[in-house]
C-alpha cells in the first residue's frame, strides 16, 4: 500500500540522479583530472534514477497466524483477528473496531486509490471472520 511519504520517495532519487548527472557531465568537460572519479559519481548519479524506478511502497498489511500487522515506515501494529469487531476503509485510513473495549485502531497517512481500495476490502473480508 502507498502512503503519503511514498509520493516524495518516488521523486526524490529523480530529481538527486538528475541534478547530479548534470553536474557531473559539466564536471567532465570543465575538469582535465579526476576523471574516473567524476565517472564514478555520474554512475551513482544513474543509479539514483533506476532506483526511482524500482520504487516499492512502505507500507503493508500482512495476515500470519491469525494476526494482521500493519507497517507503515516505522510504525508496526499487530492486531489479532479474534478481536476485530469491524473495519472501514477510506483512501487515507484503514480503521479497525476492536471487539470488548470501545477501542478503534486506525492506520493512517495512505494513499488508495480506488483499486487498492477494492483489493484491500478483499484481503481483509478474506481473512477477518467478522461475527455479528
């Protein structure tokens, strides 16, 4: 799943490998030494660039032995399905009712869009038993 941090990491390693690409050609061409060094930097500076292409979202909701645990950066949540009362998504939060204790966990700073949405809403009524 995206969240909202997930929109600047995807640029970020464009805009770096490109600024420093350029830098690096006007290095070449300027400098009458270090040339391999300045080679060396121009091919990280495409690297950063591949990297911004291969981008994997930070955050994740994985089901195992009967507990949901949700990652987002830093954030790590587990949530056993036995107490899950209800759940609603939204396209900047997932909230979870938990059974027994008037508590809501809510997830939030996403990014769904609308097939994420749906695939989550799947996911989740696969795998939680909700009991009325």
């Amino acid at each position: 799943m995206r969240n909202k941090n997930d929109s600047y990491f995807n640029i970020f390693p464009f805009i770096l490998g490109s600024i420093l690409c350029i830098v690096m050609l006007l290095f070449f061409l300027i400098s009458e030494s270090e040339k391999i060094l300045i080679s060396t930097y121009f091919l990280v500076a495409l690297s950063f660039i591949i990297q911004g292409l291969n981008f994997i979202p930070t955050a994740s909701l994985l089901f195992h032995d009967n507990k949901l645990t949700f990652q987002n950066g830093i954030v790590k949540k587990t949530i056993e399905i036995e107490k899950v009362a209800s759940f609603s998504i939204n396209d900047d939060s997932i909230t979870f009712s938990i059974r027994e204790q008037e508590e809501k966990i809510i997830l939030q700073h996403l990014e769904l869009n609308g097939s994420e949405i749906k695939n989550i809403d799947y996911f989740l009524k696969k795998n939680v038993k909700l009991k009325n």
